[in-house]
C-alpha cells in the first residue's frame, strides 16, 4: 500500500493512481500536551511505500511513527519515498559541537525502512548518511510541462555554476532554449554582493531561472531583478522543491516574476507538476 504522510497527500495519492497501489488512510492526531499520532488502521499486506515530505521537525516525528505503524500493521518489507527531505543543507558540522543534523536524521529513518528514496536531495551526499540501500532520483525534468508552449527564444538559468545541470535538464526536456548561470560578484570596498549571467544576453528573451530549492526567495529575487534591469521579456522561477518559506511568493512577484512553478514534493499553491511518474519509475 501507499502511506501518505500528512504533508505528501496530493503526491501519494498520484503515486498510488500511478502504480496501482491501493492508497491507506492514515490519521494524524495531536494530544493536548503537543504530541502527535500518526496511525493507518486500514494497512492491509505485507509491503508499505511511505510519501513523507519531512518539510518539519514534526513531520520526521511522523515519519518514524508511520514506519512503525506499518511493521506493527505487519508489512514485511517498508520503502520510504522522502520527496523532500529537510536538513540536506546540513550536511556537516559548521562550528565547534555542532550535529551533522542530515546524518543524525538519517540514521534515524533507516531504524525503519527497507529502503529510502529521494528526490532531488540539495546535497547529493547526503544519501550516504542512510543505512539501509538509497536511490536518489531526479525528477526536475517534469518542470518543463507547465511551462508555456511557446517561450520566445528561452533561456534557463541556474543559481551558480554548480547547479547548471538541472537548468540544462529543464532546457532539454522543454526541447528548446540555452542555457546559462548566475555569477557573483563582491565589490572589495563594500562587500555587497550583485549578480548578473556569466554569458548570455537576456535582451528580449523569455527566461526561467531554475533551482532545486526555492525557501526564502531573497536569492532569486535578486537574479530576477537582475534580469528585468537587462530587458527579460518574460521571468518565470521553476523550482523541484517549492518551500517558499515566509514573504517568498511576494519577493518572487514584486521583483517581477511572471510565473513560479513547482513540483508536489512540496504541496504549495505552485506545485502544479507530479513527480510521481518518476517516482513510479523508480520502484519498479
């Protein structure tokens, strides 16, 4: 059966219509004292596929009990899809006596499962934490479906050198476009940071700046402005993970965002694309 956690209902039950698994009903319930509950007492075999978005520090509370459930419901084997896995970024120690919270997370989950999935993790080396088998899968491609059919003379951008690859993994599923990266630039004297494209001319061009995660916006906001000062037609923000914590949907609009799309690893407003095909695909 496919388990829904409570911040990945949306993306099980597509996963589910995907695979054509039965999906289970859990409930979530809160004590007065704080505590949580999850439960699935319509659990019935003996496999169990958890969605769980671990978006919150409640949400790996869920988790751990979700998987626990499901061994005591009596399923024998249990694979977790983590869509969105929180703490990637810590994925090491940055002071003196500080946790490699990624790795601590990790171990945990792996008390529990079989095997762990995971979407577009922000750092890839974080599958090494697990102690159970991982696969990372990368599910960027589906942002190129709701993208309007007829960008004129499009370009995908990435945040930095380093995250080209999925910019160039949009570009070649919409089956269009070049591809380009932002640059900084820290000016000696007072330290602020600009950032402009490394190539590209973006004059008259419908561009979409791409990135795994979108959280607090500040970063995109800055690319987007960027772009509309050198003539952008158009400014579209793609993203796999849509966390768009706080101001993040205004900072996005009024620096002049035509359009943020995302995927349903995180259920937001955006998130108009499934991963679940890709998904689907990887537990086969």
């Amino acid at each position: 059966m496919i388990v829904p956690g409570s911040s990945s209902q949306q993306l099980a039950a597509a996963l589910a219509e995907e695979t054509g698994r039965p999906l289970a009903t859990p409930t979530y319930d809160r004590f007065p004292d704080g505590e949580g509950l999850a439960a699935v007492p319509d659990f019935a075999g003996d496999e169990a596929t958890i969605v769980a978005a671990t978006d919150a520090d409640a949400a790996w509370v869920e988790l751990l009990q979700l998987q626990d459930a499901v061994r005591e419901a009596g399923a024998e084997r249990v694979t977790t899809v983590i869509p969105y896995m929180g703490y990637a970024r810590q994925d090491e120690s940055f002071g003196d006596g500080e946790p490699v919270s990624a790795r601590a997370m990790a171990r945990a989950i792996s008390t529990g499962t079989d095997r762990v999935v995971l979407v577009n993790p922000h750092e890839a080396g974080v599958a090494e934490f697990y102690d159970v088998p991982v696969e990372t899968v990368d599910a960027a491609s589906v942002l190129a479906e709701p993208l309007p059919a007829a960008l004129d003379d499009p370009l995908f951008l990435a945040p930095d050198e380093g995250a080209v690859g999925i910019a160039e993994t949009v570009r070649d599923a919409y089956g269009a476009g070049d591809t380009d990266y932002f640059e900084k630039h820290r000016d000696r004297e007072t330290g602020a940071v600009a950032v402009s494209p490394s190539d590209a001319s973006v004059e008259g061009r419908d561009v979409v700046v791409v990135d795994d995660i979108v959280a607090t916006g500040s970063t995109m906001s800055e690319s987007v402005a960027v772009l509309n000062d050198r003539g952008a037609a158009r400014v579209l923000a793609a993203c796999v993970h849509p966390m768009l914590a706080a101001n993040a949907v205004t900072k996005l609009r009024g620096a002049g965002v035509d359009r943020i799309v995302g995927s349903d690893t995180l259920e937001r407003g955006c998130s108009v694309v499934s991963v679940a095909p890709v998904l689907a695909d990887a537990l086969e």
